[in-house]
C-alpha cells in the first residue's frame, strides 16, 4: 500500500495505527485484537436466501443442511461452534459482527427485570441481532431449567431432580419435563441443559440434588423420560432441546480430588476400570442416546487421571462410534480450556477429541483467533470444523429455529401456570420418603386443637426450591418468588378449629406439651454445585435446638427435613417420632402436607442411601 501525498511523519503515523487495524484489499478482512473479522458481505448474492433450499422447511434436514454448509465461510463455521454467556454481549451486535452461534444465561444471569415478559424481550432481542447477519442463522439459547424455568421469577419450581428420583415415575418425570420445556419456550428458551444423567456414589457432592440418585437403572429410565418429555414433537420439530450430561463418571468424582481450591469433589477426579464406568455410568447415557439425545455435555471430570473434555476415547470412538451418536458435544462451563497447560493446546485437543460447541464462556474472541490459528496450521482439520458445524446445524433444525413462529406476549400465561403448578404438587407428594413413624405418629389429624410449626424451612421458598432458583446458588428468603411455604400449606390444610402458631426458632410462650402436635422443618440453606460439597452434611447446631424446643412444648414431635441429600441424623433420630424426607420440593409445599395430613399416601423410596442408626 503506498500513500506519496502524505508526509514522512504522518506515514509513520498511520502506519502505527493502521497495526491495530490492518485492511487487506482482497475479502476486507479488519483484524481487530488479532481477530481477523471479514467485512459483513450481507448485501452480496450469497446472502440472498429468498429462494434458498435450506429456508425451505419442506424439504429434509439433511438437504438443508447440506445447502447451508455450501454457503457458509470458514469464519461463519467457526461462529456456530461457540456458546457464551450473555453477560458477554455487550452490544447485540457483536453476535451478528462475529456470526455467534449461541448464548446461554449461566445461573441467575437474566434481564435487569426478572419478568418473563423481559426475558423474551431479551432473548428476542439477542435473536434478531443473529438474523441480521448474512444466512440469518438463528441462535441456540441454552439454560440450566433443571427443576423448571426457575431462573425466571413466576416460573413454576419444580422439585429437584433426586425428589423426581424418589417417585421413580418415569409418566410423572415426563410430564414435569414436558411443563417445563412449555414453560422454557413461552420465552424464546429452546434449549435445556438436563437431564443430569450423573450416578453419585458420594452424598457429600454438591451436583447429588442434581440428579435421580445411584441406581445405575432409576436414572436411565427418569432421564429418558426427562429427555422426551422435553424433546416432545411440535409439528415437526422438538419443543426444547435437551442435554444429556455429564459424561460421563461425574457422579463417582473422588472427595478431596478438586482441581478447584474451593471444591472437594467437583472437577474432581474418577478412579474407576472401564468394565464399571460403563456399567455404571454409561448406560444411562446409551438410553439417553437410543432415545433421542441431540446434545451431550461433557463434564469436567478426569477419569484415571486424563480429562474427560480431550478425551477421543471417551468422546469419540465411545460416545460417538459406539453409541452412535449423532448429534453434537457441548463442553461444560470453561472445561475446554482445563485440558492442556495453553489455551490453544487444550482447545484444539477438546475439539480434535470430540467436542463439537465450545461453551468458552466469555472470551469468545480468543476463541475465534484460536480457532483461525488452528485451522490456517492444520491442527484442526476443515473436516473436524465441518463435522462439528454440520452436527450443530443438524440439531438447529430438528430444534425448528428456522421456522418455528417467533414467541409472543400472549404465550407468556403458561408460566407458573395452575395446571403447572398442580403437576408440580403431585410431583411433591409423590417424592415424600417416610423416614421414622413410631407408633404410627403419621399421618396427623387436620382437626387437633393446636399445633406449633418452626425450622429453618418453614416459611421460606428459597430453601424449599433449593439452588439454581432465579439466582445460581439460590435465595434464602421467599424474595419475590411465587408459591406455597410448608406452613402455608400446614395453615391452609388443617380444620378451621385448629390453631396454627408459628415461630421460626421454637419459641413458644406456652407451657411443655401444650400444643398436640409439632412440627419442625429444618435442613440445608441453598447451594449449588461445588459450593455444596460438604464434609459432613448435617443439621445445623440451631435446627437441632429449635428441634429440642419444638419436641418440649408438643405432645407429638414430627420432623420434616428439606435438603439436596441425606444428612447425618443418626444420634438424634431416635428422639423423633416421625420424620420424613421432603428434599427440595419448589414452589408447590402443599404437596408435602398432601400426605403429612393423610389425603395421600407415603409412596416415595429413597433414591440414595440414607444411613439412619
Ligand atoms: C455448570 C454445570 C453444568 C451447567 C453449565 C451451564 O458449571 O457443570 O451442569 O449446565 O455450567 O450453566
């Protein structure tokens, strides 16, 4: 480039700058923080898409894809193989700027207004910035609704999935996943990361809530239940697409064995032979994928010491040959970057060893430069790139991103719906465990004269749904969330001629025994993944009083326990008449006094080992 009219000085001078932006004459390529980002061409033939094939939603997905992979470019390719957060996007059009592919909220992350009206206006927002780019491909919008659409206030919470796991029904999983997905796609949300398809073996994890418990089979059956009650045809494509995760072996993780300081198991590592791997963890994920899986996340577990994500065994020549799955690899939150000692080393062997959309989840244009880098040196194949995108293309499709009509105001009442909400008490009722009942203190009459109610999860919402609740590790409080507390339900199912007094420590003015019948609801405060992993999960030293001061002014003491897992009561169940495990049963408690009050009984069994005397 030569520029005779201007000065020796200026030359210098717009040399220097010119290094930040460098313009080559052919294809306009701007690189920009070392991103060499194309000129947008939207205006050139190759973006006019009117007569398209693979707009044309009659005609196979195969074929569209195959029309679609013709016209993308190289830098369009790589868009489609990363999702990030959208606390990310600062201005949306940087997803049209650098072809993104898909978002995700990570926990909590949601509108300033924690509305559904403001989340699809926000996620229908990040959407029409992907459609003003060149072939208009619409994003994936991914997000844990792992216990219903519980980000977004309103939603209806669901019990975790280890109280699904306690009803070992697979109708009533499918149905609770079938409301959710509605739920989801009520607000532009067409993509699930669940079901959790984890084995935990250790209670002490913090993922255990997460998943359906430790049989090996109970969590094939209510995972594919979950997958298909999410995936459930609309016209001809799912409604919301699941994720099988997280494979695979997170649930055998090793306490102690955390690559992260402030964890004990999670990211931690797995000590197993293949023979039991695939015996107890692989099956799930084999039933998983014969019954329709699209995606699978891979977790960010080592097993025998080498790292899940850049495993090629694992990944492909397992999951992908052997099992034949067909749809794509997504990596879990950064775990493509904890395979190697660079950045560029660990993504390369993520994606070389199976890993099809990169969840990054911020640096997106690191991961674009990488990306160049790797393919302009052939570290990664244009074949790996081409699989990974047609993978990914294959599943937009069957998702219906391309012709599903754009969401609506008016689809926003199924939130939180009444329908909803009574699928998700049957499903509370359904998971409650009888864990003591001495001389058949349970069920309690709704007619006594008195009753008292404390605990710690008596009156609050947030340690009733647990984490991933409108905030990551969830709330504890009731703020702004909707439903039905435990005395809630207590007051509105007993007689009118039963007193219901209520003091959240035990402090009751009346003499010992005074009241008929006591109930104390204690257990765990809101965590979420290895911020739950824990020594010795236990009740609190002020549960275990406000317990004491409960049993001294009731003449019958009924303990009710709300926790993502079993929790050590072993030196005091013995004071307990009647106890009952409730887990985290969401917004809908009157599930809880459902069978409490006798009006259903007992049915559900535990669905991890709870060692009681
Ligand atoms: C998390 C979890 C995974 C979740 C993902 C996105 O770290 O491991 O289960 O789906 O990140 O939030």
């Amino acid at each position: 480039m030569y520029f005779p009219h201007i000065t020796k000085n200026k030359k210098i001078l717009f040399f220097t700058i010119s290094s930040v932006f460098l313009i080559i004459g052919v294809g306009f390529l701007v690189v920009k923080n070392n991103v060499m980002v194309p000129a947008n061409d939207i205006l050139s033939e190759r973006c006019n898409q009117a007569d398209a094939p693979y707009v044309d939603s009659m005609l196979p997905v195969f074929e569209r894809v195959d029309d679609l992979m013709g016209r993308l470019t190289e830098w369009e390719k790589i868009g489609q193989m990363v999702i990030i957060e959208k606390n990310s996007i600062h201005d949306p059009s940087e997803i049209t700027k650098y072809n993104l592919g898909a978002l995700l909220s990570g926990g909590g992350a949601g509108p300033k207004e924690d509305t559904p009206l403001a989340w699809l206006q926000m996620v229908n927002g990040f959407q029409i910035a992907a459609k003003n780019t060149c072939l208009k491909i619409p994003l994936l919008y991914g997000i844990d609704a792992i216990h219903g659409h519980a980000n977004v206030l309103g939603a209806t919470v669901f019990p975790h999935a280890i109280a699904l796991g306690a009803t070992g029904d697979s109708n009533l999983v499918r149905r609770v996943a079938d409301a959710t997905a509605q739920e989801m796609a009520a607000t532009g949300i067409y993509w699930s990361f669940s079901p959790n398809l984890d084995v935990p073996r250790d209670i002490r994890w913090g993922k255990t809530y997460e998943t359906f418990g430790s049989n090996t089979a109970n969590v094939a059956k209510l995972g594919v239940a979950y997958l298909q009650g999410t995936q459930v045809p609309v016209n001809k494509y799912f409604n919301v697409l699941a994720t099988a995760k997280h494979f695979i072996g997170g649930g055998a993780m090793e306490y102690g064995t955390s690559r992260n300081k402030n964890f004990k198991i999670e990211e931690g590592n797995i000590t197993l032979s293949e023979k039991y791997l695939r015996q107890t963890h692989l099956f799930p994920f084999q039933e998983a994928v014969a019954g329709g899986a699209q995606v699978v996340m891979v977790g960010t577990a080592t097993w025998n010491g080498v790292n899940n994500t850049g495993n090629h065994y694992l990944l492909t020549d397992i999951l992908k040959k052997e099992l034949g799955f067909s749809g794509f690899v997504v990596s879990d939150w950064y775990g493509a970057y904890q395979v190697s000692y660079t950045r560029y080393d660990s993504l390369v062997s993520s994606i070389n060893a199976g890993v099809d959309m990169v969840m990054t989840p911020f640096e997106y244009k690191d991961f674009m430069v990488n990306m160049q880098k790797a393919l302009g040196n052939g570290d990664i194949t244009k074949e790996r790139l081409d699989d990974a995108v047609r993978r990914i293309l294959t599943v937009k499709f069957k998702t219906g991103l391309f012709d599903r009509p754009e969401p609506t105001q008016e689809g926003l009442s199924v939130i939180g719906s009444a329908a909803h909400r009574a699928l998700a008490r049957e499903a509370v009722r359904k998971s409650q465990v009888l864990l003591k009942n001495e001389n058949s203190a349970l069920p309690l009459s709704k007619s006594v004269s008195k009753i008292i109610v404390a605990g710690s999860g008596a009156n609050n919402l947030g340690r009733q749904a647990g984490g991933w609740t409108t905030e990551w590790q969830g709330i504890d409080g009731n703020y702004g969330l909707t439903g039905t507390t435990i005395l809630e339900a207590i007051k509105s199912a007993v007689s009118q001629h039963t007193s219901v007094e209520y003091n959240k420590q035990g402090y009751f003015s009346g003499k010992d025994r005074f009241a008929d019948v006591g109930i104390a609801v204690v257990g765990e405060k809101p965590y979420a993944e290895g911020w739950g992993d824990n020594a010795n999960p236990s009740l609190s030293p002020e549960d275990l009083v406000t317990i004491q001061k409960v049993k001294a002014k009731s003449k019958k003491l009924i303990v009710v326990i709300i926790s993502g897992r079993p929790l050590d009561i072993k030196k005091y169940i013995h004071e307990w008449p009647g106890v009952m495990a409730s887990w985290l049963p969401g917004s809908e408690a009157s599930g809880i006094t459902d069978v409490l009050f006798g009006d259903y009984y007992f049915t559900g069994q535990l669905p991890v080992a709870w060692p009681l005397y």
